[in-house]
C-alpha cells in the first residue's frame, strides 16, 4: 500500500492559505481523493515521483504538456542555455522570430504566429481576432466542447454572468443539422466557429469527427464569411506535427496550440491565414511574460526534436501498444472496456459504469501499482514512453483489473 502522508500534510497546509488547497482539475475531488498523490516532487521521461517518495509510469503526461517525456536532456539544456543569458527583457528576443518562422513552415495554412502562455489566452484571442475580422459577434461552439477558464467558456461553476455568454451558441458534436439551423438563425452575425480537432468532452467518451463533419463546417465557413478556429490546445502536435487538422482532413483559418509546444514549459501560440493578419494586428495582445525567451528556446528545441525523432509516430505506436496490452489483460479479467479517441490521448471507459465509479477504483488499484491513470479524464501518451515502459504498465494494470474482481 502507498503512503500519501506527505502528500495529505501539505494539503492541510495549503487550505489555510489557498482557497479550495489545490484548485481546477488537479484539485483532489476531480481526481482519486485520499488514494493519490497530490504534490509532485520531481519528474524524468515517462515517470515521476511524488512527495512521499512514490514513483508513478505517468499516463497523463502533466495533461499532456510531455509530448517529448518530461526534462527532455536536449530542451532542458536549451532553455537553461538561454536563461543564463536571461529569460525577461524589456524586448522579445530573436527567438521569437525563429519560433513564429517554424510553425509558419510547419502549419501549412499559417501565415503568421503570435505567443502567450495558456491555452485559454490564444483560444479567447482568436475569438477576437474573428470578431475584428469580421464585424459580427457571435460564436458558434461544440456543446461541451472545453475551451479554457474564460468566463465565454468555463464549465459551470461561478463567476460568470449570463451576459458573457450571450453571444455563444453551442450545437453538439457531429450534428450538421443543428449546426446549419444557428447558421441560419444567425446569418450574418456570425464572427467564429470554434472547434476541436476530436470531441474530447469531460466525463464522456471522445468521439471522432463523423465522415463529411470537418468538410461541411469547412466550406459553410467560407461561404459565409466565418472564421473557422481550431483549438488544437490538447491533440496539437501530438497527432501531426503540422497541427491536427491534417489527421482530419480540414483546414481552419486560425489554430491555437499549448500543452506539447513547450514539453512543460509554459508557452502557447496562435497562427493564422494571411488574411486575418491585419485584424490579428488590431487585437491587444500582451501579458507580463509573453515574450519569455526560454520558453520559446524551449518550444524551438521540442520541435526540432518532435521532427528529427519521429514523436508523432513513436506516440502512436507506444499508443496502439498499451490499447492492445489493456483489452488483453481486460478481456483475461472479463472486464468490457471502451478506448475512444486516438490510441496517443485515449479515453477509456468500463461498460456499465456511468458514474465512474468503477474508473475510480480501477485507477486507484492502478496507482496502488505504480501507475498513474485518470478516472474521467482522457490520458496521453508522449514519445518517452518505450516498450518495456508499457509493459511495465499494462502488467500492473492486468494485476489491478485482478484486484478489482477480488
Ligand atoms: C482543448 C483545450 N482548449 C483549451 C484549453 C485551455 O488551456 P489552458 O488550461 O492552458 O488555458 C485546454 C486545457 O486543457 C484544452 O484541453
């Protein structure tokens, strides 16, 4: 059994001084509450090691920002070489320049790039980029689709009024119908639709676009002068190095990204077709560490990286591994499972199990074992994940599926 003493300690702590201890989705109650670790100590490829000294095979890669596996030798070396010279200046650095010109070569619509820090700063920029491109207001999104802590978007809970949500409309995945029925009913007012690559809902399955989705929103887009935007925030460079679009056959008008761009270092950006650069240029953007050189030193390395070691296909392989070793020791133990969304950010559901309760002891059992899983949440491979990595891992699975039939 592990010991989460210290783990508990410090989370006593931190709630006399931290409103809810540990707040969003690494809060204890969104995950294992008491049966996992809460403070993390230090990390290395795929693993990390928690406060009380537990060492975990990582499946959730810090939600996805390892693409690379965590303290990658070479990023680390980069970004340490530039913040020696410094990392906040009262200038951008060159680098800036360097990372705008690779994923202008990269993405193959983008024309341009700009940077911030969160996912959730590029996704509601992009919003008003469309809305100063176009005139109009309103925005078109998937139903449950997550897009960022933004008052437009954040999932329940409070501090948002009704008003900052006026001009949000939202029709479900894959469902055309409903989405031709808001092109109708808004014609013309319509600045953005913004969507992700797969549907990847919380506490839901993920689900594929259907065959024609991405070609109907597509050419409706143009049609009818409406900036289509890809929140590539959690699937970017993780299915494709030139954005995920291409896994799906569809080109946006604008792409945000995050998590992978800097393998833990905080940076994102967003990129954009020539045509919105004069309205990108009228839209504010700046933040007190934006222009952070070692991050971008950082982002600059993982893609150079990411394309000399083919992460996007070791990620799909370390993927398609681990389904398989899992519906195997799932099948052993009579377990039906459900592995939605691509094998490298799968989501995997036990059948009969709408409340995850189930998920949860299962991942508690996995965590008792030595791996790290996520009871609702969908997991990510990275390319530091290696065979005997998954191995590893799906024999400590194949011995909590055991467990839970104990
Ligand atoms: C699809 C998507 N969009 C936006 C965000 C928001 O990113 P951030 O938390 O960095 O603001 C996330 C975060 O998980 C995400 O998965």
């Amino acid at each position: 059994m592990l010991s989460f003493e210290r783990s508990a300690a410090l989370f006593a702590r931190a709630a006399r001084v931290i409103p809810g201890g540990i707040y969003g989705h690494t809060a204890p109650a969104a995950t294992m509450p008491g049966r996992s670790p809460y403070y993390a100590q230090r990390a290395a490829g795929c693993r990390y090691w928690d406060v009380d000294g537990n060492e975990f095979i990582d499946f959730l890669c810090g939600y996805g920002v390892h693409l690379l596996g965590a303290q990658h030798p070479e990023v680390e070396e980069a970004s340490a070489r530039q913040a020696r010279d410094g990392n906040a200046f009262n200038h951008p650095t060159a680098l800036m320049v360097e990372l705008a010109e690779r994923l202008v070569g990269l993405v193959d619509f983008a024309d341009w790039a700009v940077f911030a820090k969160n996912g959730a700063d590029v996704t509601s920029w992009c919003l008003q980029v469309a809305r100063e491109h176009t005139g109009r207001k309103k925005v078109l999104k998937i139903a449950g689709a997550y897009h960022g802590s933004h008052a437009w978007c954040a999932p329940g809970h409070g501090g948002w009024i009704d008003e900052d949500r006026v001009h949000i409309h939202g029709f479900p995945w894959n469902d055309l119908n409903a989405f031709h029925d808001l092109v109708r009913q808004h014609r013309g007012q319509i600045a953005a639709v913004i969507t992700t690559a797969f549907h990847h809902p919380a506490f839901g399955a993920s689900e594929l676009p259907a065959p024609g989705f991405f070609a109907e929103l597509e050419a409706t887009c143009r049609r009818e002068g409406i900036v289509l935007v890809l929140d590539d925030i959690r699937s970017g460079f993780r299915l494709d190095l030139g954005g995920s679009h291409r896994t799906y056959g569809f080109t946006p008008d604008l792409a945000c990204y995050c998590k992978a761009l800097g393998n833990g270092h905080p940076i994102s950006a967003a990129v954009g077709r020539a045509e919105l650069k004069r309205a990108a240029g009228h839209v504010f953007l700046t933040g007190s560490y934006w222009n952070s050189a070692v991050p971008m030193a950082a982002a600059l390395k993982v893609l150079e990286i990411a394309q000399r070691d083919d992460a996007v296909g070791r990620i799909a392989q370390a993927g398609a591994r681990f389904r398989a070793g899992f519906e195997e020791a799932a099948a052993k133990h009579g377990r039906a499972l459900r592995f939605s969304g691509p094998d490298a950010l799968p989501f995997v559901t036990f059948a009969d199990d709408p409340d995850f309760f189930l998920a949860q002891r299962f991942c508690q059992a996995a965590c008792a074992r030595g791996v790290f899983l996520h009871p609702h949440h969908n997991w990510f491979l990275g390319a530091a994940h290696g065979e005997a990595d998954i191995d590893q891992a799906v024999a400590a699975i194949d011995a909590a599926l055991g467990a839970l039939s104990d």
